[in-house]
C-alpha cells in the first residue's frame, strides 16, 4: 500500500539476524537499525510494537536512533502501543506518531504527513496519537472504519523479504509424503491480537 502512495518501504526484520555470542543482542540490533539508516535514508522509521514484553526494547531503540537522527520521525504501532498510547506519547518524547488498531492508513498518512513537513494534517485522521510541533502530544478520536475486506490492499511486498533467512530445519516434523520443506511462514487470516488475554 506504501508504494501506491508514492512510499518506498523497506524491512528489516530482526528476527532474522544472527547474533554473535560475545556481544549484546540488543546493542547489536541497534548497530543493525542504525546501518539501515544509513545505507536506506528512510523519511519515517516504523517500528512494530506487538507485545508489552517489547516496549523497552522499542523504546531504547528509538531513543538511540534519535539521539543521532534527530530530525527523523519515529512511529510505533502494535497491541502494547494501541492500549498505552496517551501514557507512551506523553512520555516518550523519542516517538513521534503512534498507529492506534490497525495501522495501514495510519502509516500512509504519517509518511504523508512527515514528508510534507506537516504534522497538522495527521489531525484529519483517526485512530493515531501523534508529538505536533514544539512536541505537543495530540490523540485523534479511534476510528470506528475497520477494514471490511484485506483484499482490497495490494499483495505484501514480498520483493522485500529474503524468504531464505527463514529457512529451517523441519527435519523432524511428521512429514509422510517427504516433502523438502525450507520455511514455515505465518499467514494472516483475520484481525486483531493472536492472544487469548483478558
């Protein structure tokens, strides 16, 4: 949906990069983000906030990136974000915007808005909390517009994805037919939290 939008997205999934034993995962996924940076020069950072058990890693990260990108807009979005978002925006002043539910439209607005320089016109869309200028922290009300049918958003950006970082051994999965099978990879059928948590 991005590149519909005039935005090229790019992927860095820290899931798939391996760490070496002597030195700080964290840290390490840091150096990693900050050389993608670098090489990418991307006009917002989005990073994915799943779980609470995430923030302090999402936290320290973007505080990192702006403390040498100072002038590069910083979005999060995920179920911790979403529930947190009035507590997150007041006091976090290392993120700039957060996607609140589901964030599709959310994302194409920020990029909208940050490439244009022009915080303001995040107010005409729902269901995002967001620093305006000076660092004044603005929530817009949820949006009741769900998306209806996932279908009507492109294909993923599969180009993006080097499907062979999730290549594993699946060697002892019950696999009758002995099928040479590389990769398992999670398909989204439905919306909202995978977790059974009240």
């Amino acid at each position: 949906a991005m590149r519909l939008h005039g935005h090229e997205p790019m992927v860095l999934d820290l899931n798939t990069i391996s760490v070496p034993d002597d030195v700080d995962r964290e840290e390490w996924y840091i150096m990693k983000i900050l050389q993608r940076i670098e090489d990418f020069k991307p006009g917002m950072l989005g990073i994915n906030c799943m779980l609470t058990a995430n923030f302090p890693f999402v936290r320290k990260a973007a505080k990192e990136v702006k403390e040498e990108h100072k002038r590069l807009p910083i979005a999060i979005g995920g179920i911790h974000p979403t529930f947190y978002h009035q507590q997150i925006i007041e006091n976090c002043p290392e993120i700039d915007a957060i996607a609140l539910g589901e964030g599709e439209e959310q994302a194409i607005a920020m990029c909208d808005a940050f490439e244009k320089g022009d915080r303001s016109l995040l107010s005409d869309v729902g269901s995002i909390a967001w620093r305006a200028d000076f660092g004044f922290p603005q929530i817009s009300p949820r949006s009741k517009n769900f998306i209806e049918n996932l279908d009507d958003f492109p294909d993923p950006a599969w180009d993006l994805v080097h499907l062979p970082d999730y290549y594993t051994d699946h060697s002892t999965w019950y696999n009758p037919r002995r099928l040479d099978i590389k990769m398992s990879v999670p398909i989204q059928s439905s919306r909202a939290c995978p977790f059974d948590c009240n």
